[in-house]
C-alpha cells in the first residue's frame, strides 16, 4: 500500500478489497460500521491513508478505520469533543483529541447511536471550516 493520501473511486476500491480480504468477523464488521457511516453521512468522502487505513471524511476527518486481530476499530480524530451518550467509545479514553470504539468478535455496535456519533463528528467539523473561513481576511 502507499503512504500517499487516495480518496475518490480509488479509494473505495482499495476499501472494498481491504473488506474482501477479510473473509471473516472483521471484514463483516467494518462493512456494516461503513455502510452505517454512508447512511449517517451520505456525502462522506472515502479515502485510504497512512498505509492502507480506511478514512471518512466530511470537511475533516470524521473517523479512521482500523482491523486487528482482536478488534476493528473505529478512531474519530475529535471524539473527545463528542457527547457520547450511548457509551460506545471504549477505547483511547485518556487523550485530549481522540476516542475509539474497538468491537471484538462476536459484539454489536447500536447503529443508530453510532450514526449519531458520525453525525456530530462530521457537524463539528463543518463548524471548524466555518470558523477557518471566516478567519481568512477580506480582500
């Protein structure tokens, strides 16, 4: 894989054949918390980054999507700034910036809380880009 950000149809064919490959629970899991994040953000941009890493984002990153052997995880780069009222983030609970969810084999996510975590991540983002614009002087 390349280190090289790839968004656009490219990318969603590199995620697609990152879920082919995983022909067991983990390549189930994030096709189901993926086609949650197009329900959630319908306009989320797909890109593959550092290394293979599935990305979503919508004016910034909303969340990375990772496969171990125990776990996927799903990293949302501001999560520590989410209301998190169904407690799905589980891990990563100590830094500033981040929160992650990890589901093991065998556990399920509620969909509708973790669209609603998409949802306020991709609504903070585009208030940071509004912010950012404004702050561009005029003429």
């Amino acid at each position: 894989m390349t280190t090289a950000p790839i968004e656009g149809p490219a990318a969603t064919a590199i995620i697609d054949q990152k879920i082919a490959t995983l022909d067991d629970w983990r390549g189930a899991t994030l096709s189901r918390m993926r086609a949650l994040i197009h329900e959630a953000v319908p306009d989320v941009v797909e890109e593959v980054k550092w290394m293979g890493t599935p990305v979503w984002s919508s004016d910034g990153i909303i969340c990375t999507g990772e496969t171990y052997k125990a776990v996927v995880k799903l990293t949302f780069l501001k999560g520590a700034s989410l209301a998190d009222p169904a407690a799905l983030f589980n891990s990563s609970l100590d830094g500033n910036a981040r929160r992650a969810i990890d589901i093991p084999e065998g556990s399920a996510v509620d969909g509708e809380a973790f669209k609603a975590l998409v949802r306020a991540a991709a609504a903070l983002n585009a208030q940071g880009g509004a912010k950012k614009r404004r702050a561009k002087p005029a003429g």
